[in-house]
C-alpha cells in the first residue's frame, strides 16, 4: 500500500489520489476480510 501510495501522490491529483486511495483501501480491507474469515 505504501508504494501505491507515493506513486499516486508522485502523480500528482489530489481528487484522482482519494479515489484511488479509496478504492486500494477497499480492496485491501476486502481481501483481510475475506482472509480472516473462513
């Protein structure tokens, strides 16, 4: 997430970067979720 991070901010869209944030963010805590859950 880290990496991802800095390439979107690298980027430079503020608006572009809380998407994708959010989108990284969601998709990430999907995959815990799912992890953690049998």
């Amino acid at each position: 997430p880290g990496k991802y991070t800095q390439v979107i901010t690298y980027r430079g869209h503020s608006n572009e970067r809380i998407d994708i944030s959010f989108k990284y963010s969601a998709a990430f805590t999907k995959t815990i979720s799912i992890r953690g859950r049998p």
